[in-house]
C-alpha cells in the first residue's frame, strides 16, 4: 500500500483505546477510513461523526466484515479474545478471507505471541499469563489461547500481513513511532513500555512498510531506557 491520500484503510475494533487512536493517524495521513465495531459501542466514536463511515457489527460477523473490507487497501484488526466462542480466531479468519486481493493486512496482539518459539520470555511473564488464562477461562471471560490460534491463522496465510506485538501500554503524549525487534527477550525490548498512541501509530505505519511484510515486530517505545541505551543492530529498526 502506498502513501496516496485516495487509500481506504478500514479499522476492525474501532471503538475501543487503540481503534480510536488508529482512527486519528488514519484521518491525518488522508485516508478514507471505514470503521467496524460492536453495535452498542457505536456511540463512542461520536467524535468522529461525518468523518469515517461505522459497520456496527460483532468483528467476527463474516457479512460484517465482508461489507466493510470492500475496496479497502489496508484493514487494521484489534485482535481481542472475549468470550470463549473463538472471538479472534473469528475475527483473524473473517479479514483474511475477505479483504480484498492485495490488501495490508495488519494485526495488533500481545508480546505473548510467539511465531518461532525464539522469544525469551521471563518466569514472571509466564507465570501471570498462566494464570491470567485459566482464569479468564474459568470465568468465561476471555481465551488467551483463541489469541493464539488466530496468530497461527495468519501465519499460515500467503496474504500481506503484519502481526504487530505491543507491550505493556500506557497512556500519554506520543514519543514517536516505537522501535522494534524480532523477539522477545532481545535487550532493546527491555523497558516493556509503550505509549498506547505510538502502538497506532505503528500499526498504521506498518501498512506502507514493505520491510514489515510477514513480520511480527515486538515494539517498545523509542523513549524507553532500554531503546536509548541500545545501538542499532540488523535485527531493530528504529525507522
Ligand atoms: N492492554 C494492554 O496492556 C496490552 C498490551 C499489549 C498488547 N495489547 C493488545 O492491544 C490491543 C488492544 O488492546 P487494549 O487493551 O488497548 O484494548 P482496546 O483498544 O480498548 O480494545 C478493546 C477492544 O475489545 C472490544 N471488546 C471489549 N469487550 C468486548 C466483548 N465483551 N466482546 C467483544 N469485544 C469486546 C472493544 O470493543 P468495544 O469498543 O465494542 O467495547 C475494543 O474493540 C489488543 O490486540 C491487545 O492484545 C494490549
């Protein structure tokens, strides 16, 4: 996808921190933006009425999806596992069926995400993720592990696609476009921050990046300690 103001991107997950974010890069950089969430949310995106067109819909909804993604170049899709009826899986397997032929293809996830199994994750990361996902299981709450399964969907796609793993977020100014590495682990990762605006704003990023084709950059932000104490290497971009 090029840079063109005539580019129509549409967000899936609109409604929410991130959706929103993406909404306002988008509109910045020109695009035509068509934006996909769940029909009692709609009114959270008041802010931007005669500026983006809404599908209310569940992001799951294959008629939904398949309406919204028409003439898109780009979709960016919020991947969320709620509920324990496959809600990412079906959400991941909905937008690589149906966006259009060439599309850019980009997905937001966690750093729990691995595609190799290279990550390095600390004992006190797995430990809060195991629980966190039996308990949300147990609750009925959420299933990690559906993240997990839409992850390897798109994986296995031949589509343009970009897997984008954010660390933990918080809130603020933005402090630029985040860098990003391979894995885990890797010492330009270790602050584990990034502001939940700069998470967008990579998203969008990434659907004019031809060296993010495929990839699935684990992102801090260019601020953090750990991104200021580390000189470049082949395998960190700080484009
Ligand atoms: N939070 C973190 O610390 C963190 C860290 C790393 C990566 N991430 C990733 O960042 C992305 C966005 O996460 P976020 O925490 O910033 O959240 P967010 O942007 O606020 O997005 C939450 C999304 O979940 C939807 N949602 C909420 N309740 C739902 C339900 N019961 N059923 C279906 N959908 C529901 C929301 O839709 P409505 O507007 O309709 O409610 C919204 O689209 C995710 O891909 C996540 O894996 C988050």
């Amino acid at each position: 996808m090029t840079t063109s103001t005539s580019k129509r991107v549409c967000i899936v997950g609109a409604s929410g921190k991130l959706g929103r974010y993406m909404i306002r890069h988008c509109l910045d950089r020109g695009y035509e933006v068509v934006g996909v969430c769940r029909p009692e949310s709609v009114g959270k995106l008041a802010d931007f009425e005669g500026q983006i067109c809404i599908e209310p819909g569940r992001t799951d909804d294959r008629e939904v999806i398949a309406r919204a993604v028409r003439g898109c170049d780009g979709v960016l899709t919020v991947l969320v596992p709620f509920g324990v009826r496959d809600y990412s899986s079906g959400t991941a397997g909905a937008v690589l069926d149906l966006a259009e032929p060439g599309a850019r293809l980009v997905f937001s996830c966690g750093w729990h995400i691995t595609r190799d199994g290279k990550d390095v994750y600390s004992l006190g990361f797995r430990l809060l993720l195991t629980f966190f996902t039996w308990l949300a299981r147990l609750l009925r709450f959420a299933d990690i592990d559906d993240q997990v399964r839409a992850c390897d969907r798109i994986f296995a796609s031949d589509r343009d696609w970009t897997v984008v793993r954010g660390s933990d977020l918080e809130e603020g100014e933005s402090e630029g476009l985040p860098v990003w590495s391979e894995h885990v682990g890797d010492p330009i990762l270790a602050s584990n921050r990034t502001r939940r605006v700069d998470f967008a704003r990579f998203m969008v990023h990434a659907l004019t990046d031809e060296a993010l084709v495929r990839k699935v950059p684990a992102i801090v932000s260019r601020q953090s300690a750990s991104a200021l104490s580390y000189s470049s290497t082949e395998t960190v971009s700080l484009a």
